[in-house]
C-alpha cells in the first residue's frame, strides 16, 4: 500500500494501531526520517519513542459534522 508520503511536521496524522490495525487520532508529525516518521501526540506534546513507517501514518481525515455514526 503506497500512501501520501512525507508530510511535513506539525502535520495533524492518523497512526495505524498496531494491535488491530485501525486509525487512531490525536497525533501530528514531530520528525520526517528517511524510513518513516518520529509522531508527537498532541494532548500532552510528548514524542512516541516508536517509529512509524510511511504506511502507518496518514494525513488527519476530517470527520463529517452532524453524522454521530460516521
């Protein structure tokens, strides 16, 4: 799976839960390496001390506004 690769940092991302593999949100790019990412979670600024491939992070999806199932 080819994905938008290099975002830059202070970009809103989606990190892809290793567990289950679903999206998880609340995270944004600290650091662009040469085989993934370095990603800060936004509530507290702390940076994960786990790198992320390019496939596990994706650009922040706006959701849809009044569709509480969506």
């Amino acid at each position: 799976m080819v994905t938008e690769r290099f975002l830059e940092p202070g970009t809103p991302v989606e990190v892809r839960r290793r567990f289950d593999h679903s999206w998880a949100r609340g995270f944004e790019v600290a650091e662009v390496l040469d085989s993934g990412y370095r990603i800060k979670r936004m509530s507290d600024g702390s940076v994960l001390p786990a790198e992320f491939t390019f496939d596990d992070v994706r650009a922040a999806r706006r959701r849809r506004e009044g569709l509480w199932w969506y």
